[in-house]
C-alpha cells in the first residue's frame, strides 16, 4: 500500500518547524515516529499535503524531573519509557503500561505524546494520562500554552491543539506519598487494541485518598476520564463497598458500543470488574510504597 | 542510508516505504512484505541497532540512519549464529517470517545474551509465524545464544561463529 502523496519537511530545529506549521499548518500532520500516522497515510484515511517530520529536531527526546513533575519530550519513544529508571521509580504505573502498548517493534518507534495527540479512543496512553492528570505543552510562534489533559480530547482522532501547534512535551506530576497504580487492557491478542481498558491511579493519605484518577479506553469517542468515580474515592478508605461503588459509577461513565470485540453490555461490565481489580491492585502497591 | 555497512543514495519520493525502497531501489529482497498493516513483523528491519517494521516507516525517515537487513547477517559464507540456529533448531517451515525473526532476535541477542523462553517470547510477540512454528523458533534463539556465549568463552572460535554481528 502506498500513502497519496504529499510534501515532506524535516526541520532541524523547532523555530523552522513552527514556522512551517505557521504558513501550511491546516494541510499538514505533525510526525514523530509515525506509528499511528503512516498506517492511516497508508489507508489513505488521512491525506495532509505536507508531513512535517519532527524526528530530527534535538532536544525533544527527554525524560526528566522538572519542577515538581516528570516531563516527557516529544520524541520519548514507548521503549524510552519501558527502560527509565526515573519512571519506575516515580510513576511505575507507566513503565507497566508500556507492555500493552503496541507490540516491541511499534514500541521502538511510536512515541507517548505522538499517540496522545493522535487521540485515537481505543489508544492506552490518552486514558493513562487522565488518570495520571497530565498536561500537555504547546508550542506555536505564538509561545506555549500548558493544556491540561482533562479536555483535550474531543473527539475520535480530535483535540484542542491549533494547526499551528507542536505538542514539545507531556508533563505529570510526580505522586507525593504513598501511591499506586494499575492499567488493566483486555485485547484478542499482542499488539491488538483494546476492547477494554482501565487506568487507575491513587495517592493515599494515612488510610484515606487523597488524589484518585480513572481512565477509559476504547468504551467511548474518546478516552474518558471517570470522574465521578474518582470523587466517589476520595477522603475514603479503599474498602470493597466504596471501590464497589466506584467501579460502578465508571461503568455507569462508560459509553461503548457494540462491536466485533464484544457487546456494549459486556464490555460495560470489563469496566466495572477492571476499576475494582485495578484499584486494589493500586491500593497493594501504595501500601508497598509506604512500607 | 548506511544498509548493511554500506552507503546508499536514492531520489525517491516521500511516499515510498523503507520496505519497497529496500526491495524495489535496493533489490535487497530478503526483507519480506507480510502484512503491510504493521501487524506481522516479516518486514523487520534494524534501524540504528532497534529492530523496526519496514513497512510502517517512510524511506526518507530513514535518511542518515544505519539499516540492517538480514542480508547483512552473515559475514561472507560464515553464518551468523542466529541464522546457525535457525537452520540447527528448524526454526522454520515456509520460512516467510524467518528474515524478520532473525532481525528482532538478533537485536535481543545483543541486548540479553541469555534470554529465557519468557524474554524470547516478548521479544518477538510482534512477529508472527504462519506455520506456527513458535516452539521451534525459541529453541533456535536459544542455540543462538549458547553458540554466542561459547564463543565469547572461547575467542579463538569467534572468528568463525561472530558472522555479521
């Protein structure tokens, strides 16, 4: 399969590509490592008439502490994240995650905030990063604006970010105290998207959470941020009838439809089991890390 | 491009896959086209050491890189050991996914000189035989890796066992 063709820039430097985007940006995709872009290109669903390819701008490869989070750069490629010693130690949710994510090949050239501006709903990264309430940073000629994650998505394939934007960077906050998480992913096979798949992330004050995240892929338009749910947790201890009520309420937040995958019924239900295992496991690992 | 430790230097357009720019531009037609969704892993190459899917980048992306094909794995008639092991483990049926195993393997190979079967399975969890001859295929990355550390053992023999690697 060949993509349709289209013109090709490949900036050294982030002022060239911002200008580039500046003049041509509403016929242009932005590409990292191309993982989600080039199968679309291929399919010819997406048909830009300019491919400005970022790869080559130095800098943006950076996985590093940075004012009370931990801020991953553009061209962070999944299998940087699989390998950080920093992110296992600060979110090991992430580093855990990774392993659902595509398959190794893909892994060692798709990058993190490549797939969560593509913004694909069935994508794992978008619901990690709601749980995780990450925040984007935007470049443009403008200067930079700082999204929150919470809003981004819009639709399937849809964001916020302007034609004239270069996300150079996602930043999460580094967890304080005793926290855990967990990502849950039910999946045909390796590699496969999602039918169902969970986020959960909680900090815990003596017994009690403090911060609680849930996020949902492939049940919705979007990721979805189960934000019900997460209120429901919080100043609660974790015990099996508030985490009952949780894992309904973002069952309840669930929007699935019938597929070839499984029945929206059904995989209403995976949401519901994935935010109860998934909250005592994070709960286990909190307890570890206070331990 | 650097393919197989060799310069390489083409006009092509923006569109054209490092897979069809291998095969077609290069005639280096080992690396195979399976799936063409970025799903099989027949089209694995190496790309600045990382084991990638051909078929799923662009030629141009590749501009200035160093490519490894699995022509480039033995070293004039001396097989690589991964490529030994292959053929001692009858690590292959029709053979269609076996450029691509040996790609993703040989980069675990280097990485993780002793791999269990755990690690080997991860390792090629991107490739998929369609002969289903997985067991055999571990068993061969396993004779890679004894034949590897019984070289290093023995450097005399490292000559002949070292292949392209």
């Amino acid at each position: 399969m060949f993509p349709a063709a289209f013109d090709y820039e490949a900036p050294s430097t982030l002022t060239e590509a911002l200008s580039i985007l500046k003049q041509r940006g509403d016929d242009a995709k932005v590409m990292a490592g191309g993982q989600s872009l080039i199968p679309l290109l291929k399919l010819r669903f997406a048909q830009p008439q300019l491919i400005v390819d970022i790869a080559r701008i130095p800098g943006l490869a950076d996985i590093k502490r940075d004012d009370g989070h931990v801020r991953i750069g553009a061209l962070a490629r999944h299998v940087d994240i699989e390998r950080s010693r920093e992110l296992a130690k600060l979110l090991p949710l992430m580093v855990e995650a990774v392993h659902w994510i595509a398959d190794p090949l893909v892994r060692n050239r798709g990058t993190l905030v490549g797939s969560v501006c593509h913004a694909d709903p069935s994508g794992d990264w978008g619901s990690i990063m709601l749980a995780l309430n990450a925040e984007l940073v935007a470049q443009s000629n403008k200067g930079e604006r700082v999204i929150p994650i919470d809003g981004f998505f819009q639709g399937p394939f849809t964001t916020t970010l302007r034609p004239d934007e270069i996300v150079t960077a996602i930043r999460i906050p580094v967890p304080s105290g005793s926290a855990g998480g967990s990502y849950h992913k039910l999946e045909r096979r390796v590699g496969d998207f999602a039918t169902v798949a969970v986020s959960v992330q909680v900090e815990l004050d003596g017994r009690k959470v403090k911060k609680a995240g849930i996020g949902l892929t492939s049940v919705g338009a979007t990721n979805l941020k189960a934000k019900q749910a997460e209120q429901a947790l919080i100043g609660h201890e974790l015990n099996d009838q508030v985490i009952a009520e949780a894992a309904k309420l973002a069952a309840d937040a669930a929007e699935p439809k019938d597929d070839i995958r499984g029945s929206a019924a059904y995989k209403k239900d995976v949401v519901r089991v994935f935010v109860q295992r998934g909250l005592k496991a994070a709960l286990a690992r909190a307890q570890e890390v206070r331990a | 491009m650097r393919v197989n430790g060799v310069e390489r230097s083409a006009d092509v357009e923006p569109r054209v896959l490092l897979v069809d720019f291998l095969r077609s531009n290069l005639l280096l037609t080992g690396t195979h086209v399976g799936c063409d969704t970025t799903s099989c892993g027949a089209c694995t190459v190496r790309m600045d050491g990382d084991p990638v899917k051909s078929c799923t980048v662009l030629a141009v992306q590749a501009e200035g890189r160093e490519i490894k094909t699995v022509e480039g794995l033995a070293n004039g008639a001396a097989l690589a050991p991964i490529q030994v092991g292959f053929h001692e483990e009858h690590g292959l049926q029709c053979g269609f996914c076996t450029p691509g195993m040996m790609m993703v393997t040989s980069a675990l190979l280097e990485r993780n000189p002793n791999p269990t079967d755990d690690d080997i399975r991860w390792a090629i969890s991107g490739n998929i035989c369609r002969c289903t001859g997985y067991m055999n295929i571990v068993k061969a990355v396993k004779y890679a890796a004894q034949m590897q550390s019984e070289a290093a053992k023995a450097p005399e023999h490292a000559a002949v066992a070292g292949g392209g690697e």
